[in-house]
C-alpha cells in the first residue's frame, strides 16, 4: 500500500437507468462500444482504468493536465458519436475530475479526493465535466479554451464547500474519415471456405437495398484477404428467406464457416449484429454489435463493414490456427504452415521457434506458398525486436528476401506488402517501405495492419501525430493480432513527442500482452529517466537487464535506422540516464575501475 499525488477522472451515463429499462442488452453493447472506442484517449494521456462499473469507470492520471485534457477528447469523441442520433438512444457521459492524495492498494485508488471526483460527476452536465477548483488551479495555466466558474457546492460527507468549474463542448468537428481481385494463393491451401448469408431486414422493406448492400460490401472486404476463400454473391443469396439451418446451408454450399446477421432500423438509427458460426459444431466464435447513426449512408456503411471485417478476418485465422489437426497420413505444406500458426499465436519464445521450423518445413514443401514467406519474415523481425535472438546482418537480410519472395509469389496480398514494408522501414529504407505500405493498403482497406504498418512508416521518419493516429486507429479495430505491436510502437511514439505519461500508459498495455518486451521495458526506464522519476528508472531498468543480461544502448540501437538524429539521441540520453550499460567494453572498463579501487 502506497500514497501518492494523482489526479482522478470519475465517469458515469446519464439516463443510464431509463435506458437499460427500455433495451437493457443493446444498452449493455452500446456503452462498451463507447468504452473501447475511448479507450486509446485514456492512454494518449497517460491515464489508466482503475475499474469499470455497471455504468461508468474510474481512471488514474500522474498529470491533471492530462486528465482535463483526456476529459475533454473523450467528451469531443462521444458527441461525434452521439451526432444525428435521436435524443433518447444518445449516450451522454458526466466526468468529475479532482487532484489530490490517494491510497494506492492493488492497483485500486481510496481516500476522500477519490470520493471527491465521484461527487463532482454528479453536478456534470450531460457531455461535460465537473473540475474542482483546486484541480482547475493548476490545469488552467495549461488550457486553451474556458471553463465556466459554477461557485461553491456543498457535498454528502465532504466537510468543506468545494469550488466548482464546468465544460461542455460547444460542438465537436468531424472527424475525418479515413483492387477488386482476390490473392492468388492456390485455392488447395486456402482450406477454409467463408459464406456470408444476406443479413436480415429487421426494417420496412424499403431498407432492403441496406442490408443486401452491406453483405456485398462485406464479402469484397473479406475477399481481399489472403488466408481463405470467399464464397460469391451467387452462392448465399440463394438461401436468402429460407429457413435453413446453418449446418445444412454449410454443407451445400461446402462452407467452412458462415456469417450471418441483421439489420435493424429505428429513425435515424441503425443497428448491425453479426455472428461467425462454425456451422458443423454451432459453435458461435465471435459475435459483434454495432449501433450508428444514418448520416451519411455510405460512411457509414464502409465503417461497419471495415470493423465487421477487421474483426471476422482475425477471427477466421485464430480458428484455422487452433482447429485440430485433419486425420491423414500425407504431411503437406499447408498442414505445417497451420501447425506453425498454432503455435505463433501462443506468442512465447519456445514456441516462436518451433513455429519458425514449421514454416520452414512448409517452405520446404511447397517455395511456392506466398504466406508461409511472410510470416517466416515476421517471426525473424519480432524475434529481433524482442530481444530473442541478435539480430546479425544475414538474419535482416534473410527477413528482407523473405518478404521480397512473399510479394512476388502473391502481388495481390496486403499482408505481404505489408511485412514487406517492414522489413524495409527496419532497415532504413524510408521511401521504399512507403511506397509498399501504401500499396497493401491500396490492395485491401479493409487490412488494419496494413493502416499501422503505414504508421510505422511515419513514425521512422519522424511523423509521430501521424503515426500515433494510424497506431490507435490499428489498436482499437484490431488489437488482438499477434503480427503487430500498435501499444509499443505507440509508446515509442508518445516518448519521441516528450509525452512520457502516455508511453508509460501503451507501454503497461503492451506488457500486459507480453511481460518481458524487451522494447517495452526499455521505452518504460527511458520515459521514467526523463520524467526523473529515478528510484522508479532504475527498478525498471533492472528489470530489463535481468531479463536481457547482455544488453547494452549501442547494441540495442543498433537496429534502429530512425531518420531524425535528434529521435535517435533523444532515446538514447533516456537510456542512459535510466542506468542501462552505455556498451560491453564500458562495463568491462568500469569492473577494472572497480577491481583497482578496491
């Protein structure tokens, strides 16, 4: 248990109630919608999640800057999310904010100045937040639009009358929104079979031509993808209005797994669920729920069909890892590329280098099979950035011909161009890795990696508002794929900007996923170094060294070809300063020292 200085962000739903007793489960999916989409604001800003309520959250800031700042994005967020809809399906947000002493146990916050921002989200209005005068004291000198002073309010079981300011946004801009063949991977390796079922009109059916163009839209997205096969327009919408069962509908049209889902439209409100069956067992292996407002039809329309995508796609492939493995005695070269997935997905060092034999046997089996290249690229660049294995001049150049080879077996996947923009930004090739970034995202949209990729290409030469947009766009559509790392490309991002509470906050995300990444731990000691927090830079850099004994920052630097000097220092004097070993004939020098001393 601890006591620290730390500034308090307390949120709620106003209405909450009413709107749960009118739809208690659309209400349920609305509200964590909100709360992921807001989700990368929280840790932009340095924040965390202490806990989720029923209806609300509590978040943790180290700045009440950051806080007031986060505060007001994620109220600018919500009414552009809340925009043309009607007033009573609007979800409208009350934050209180409070800066002050509180009791740190098990990663939860007490004490009275918690208490306090509960209470000052109950004077919030709607969309907006209640400040404390003490915490306003302090953010103002750092804020660029005004605050209303509220005067003094009196709370339960708060002794002294508190000073209260409030903010509401007084409207919130647009945000900016952001071929046709498929891959030409043999259809033999593509053993999953995807069929989209039309979605159902729960509407008039004047709405028909929605929901028929929607299912269009999503068999085009999801047959951009290199992985499986997608079944035509043809081929489903003969079940259109027919009570079939999945099973049977799977079995005639020889399908692997379907899609289906609805449509339903209330006012100026639209709702799309959708569900991945796989229809021999029932099994439902993911579903999604996605309410938005008309406005513009066809912005829409392509935003729920790049989520419905981005999510069934990743889906797909971590069921065609984990399936078991087919009953035969002929070993080919897709069954050891499945195998090989199965294990990378496990993410550990031991089982990345099993999967990296796997591939190659793949390989060995059929140099044809474009995919097996490109994941074998993949696994020797993050094995690298991991810390797992030194990465020698031929392991690059390895990673390099390997992805060269997976564009040239299969120019028309995403996936391909994109490790291969990869591999070029890892080695400094800027122009190169931009104009192949750009390609996989021309030859798939729909592909959130191939987005982030393109941000990997801004943050190396130094674009990092840019390449921060593309991370969090990639992380909060896409955040469980193991080939990309959007929380530490973000913290790298955040710390090369000076913004040292946001790179701690994705760094804790990324260490979440894997406690020993490496580059994790090294951008985590670096921001608290040039935050001064000392005490905590060295535990963290002793954390990283006893993980990684033989690091040093010129080793470590080694493999980073940013363009910009000045990032490339920056990161370095962070290092240092954090106590992690300047080079190998340093430490040697410094035992010498020691020895002659003594």
């Amino acid at each position: 248990m601890e006591r620290r200085l730390a500034a308090i962000v307390c949120a709620d739903v106003a209405g909450y109630s009413r709107m749960m007793g009118r739809d208690e489960a659309g209400t349920h999916a609305a509200f964590k919608a909100h709360r992921n989409a807001i989700h990368p604001i929280i840790l932009n800003h340095g924040g965390r999640v202490v806990k989720n309520t029923g209806d609300g959250f509590l978040l943790e800031f180290p700045s009440i800057v950051g806080a007031t700042e986060a505060a007001m994005a994620m109220q600018l967020l919500m009414a552009e999310r809340n925009r043309h809809l009607p007033a009573d399906r609007a979800m409208q947000f009350r934050l209180g904010i409070h800066m002050g002493d509180v009791i740190a146990d098990e990663d939860e916050v007490f004490g009275d100045d918690v208490n306090i921002a509960v209470r000052l989200e109950s004077v919030a209005s709607p969309g907006g937040f209640a400040i404390s005068a003490k915490a306003y004291s302090e953010a103002s000198k750092h804020l660029t639009v005004p605050l209303v002073d509220g005067g003094n309010h009196r709370f339960k079981n708060i002794k002294d009358p508190l000073g209260v300011w409030t903010w509401t946004p007084d409207g919130a801009a647009a945000l900016a929104p952001e071929l046709k063949e498929g891959s030409t991977l043999s259809q033999a390796y593509r053993t999953a079979i995807v069929g989209v079922l039309p979605f159902a009109n729960l509407s008039d059916s004047q709405d028909e031509y929605f929901s028929d163009g929607l299912t269009e839209d999503l068999i085009h997205a999801l047959s951009l993808q290199s992985f499986y096969r997608v079944l035509s327009r043809n081929s489903t919408f003969a079940f259109k209005g027919k009570n079939a069962s999945t099973r049977v509908i799977a079995r005639e049209i020889d399908a692997t797994y379907l899609i289906q889902g609805s449509v339903r439209r209330a006012g100026a409100k639209i709702r799309v669920t959708a569900e991945l069956i796989a229809p021999e067992t029932g099994e439902q292996l993911w579903t999604g729920r996605y309410d938005r407002d008309i406005g513009d039809l066809f912005a829409m329309q392509d935003e729920i069909t790049t989520n419905l995508s981005a999510a069934i796609a990743t889906e797909i492939v971590r069921a065609e890892a984990s399936a078991p493995a087919r009953p035969t005695n002929d070993v080919t070269a897709w069954d050891r590329f499945l195998k090989g997935l199965s294990h990378y997905y496990r993410q550990t060092k031991e089982d990345l280098a099993t999967a990296v034999a796997l591939f190659r046997e793949a390989i060995a089996l059929d140099p044809k099979l474009s995919i097996a290249h490109a994941y074998l690229a993949t696994i020797q660049i993050q094995s690298i950035q991991f810390g797992w294995v030194k990465g020698t001049r031929e392991m690059w150049a390895e990673a390099m011909n390997l992805a060269e080879t997976s564009v040239r077996l299969d120019p028309r996947s995403s996936f391909a161009f994109s490790i291969l923009s990869w591999a070029h930004a890892m080695e400094g090739h800027h122009e190169a890795a931009m104009d192949a970034a750009k390609r996989a995202v021309a030859l798939n949209p729909y592909d959130m990696g191939a987005r982030g990729v393109l941000g990997i290409c801004h943050f190396m030469v130094g674009e990092h508002r840019q390449a921060i947009e593309l991370f969090s766009m990639a992380a909060q559509r896409d955040n469980s794929d193991p080939r990309y790392q959007w929380a530490a490309l973000n913290a790298f991002s955040h710390y090369l900007l000076r913004q040292y509470d946001a790179t701690l906050s994705w760094a804790r995300e990324q260490l979440y996923i894997n406690p020993n990444h490496m580059q994790a731990l090294a951008i985590s000691a670096a921001a608290l170094a040039q935050m001064g927090r000392t005490a905590d830079a060295s535990e963290a850099t002793g954390v990283l060294m006893r993980n990684y004994p033989t690091l040093n920052v010129d080793r470590h630097l080694r493999n980073f070809h940013w363009k910009r000097p000045e990032d490339i220092a920056h990161y370095r004097d962070g290092l240092l300063k954090a106590g992690v070993p300047a080079s190998k004939l340093t430490l040697v020098q410094s035992d010498v020292r020691r020895a002659a001393e003594s």
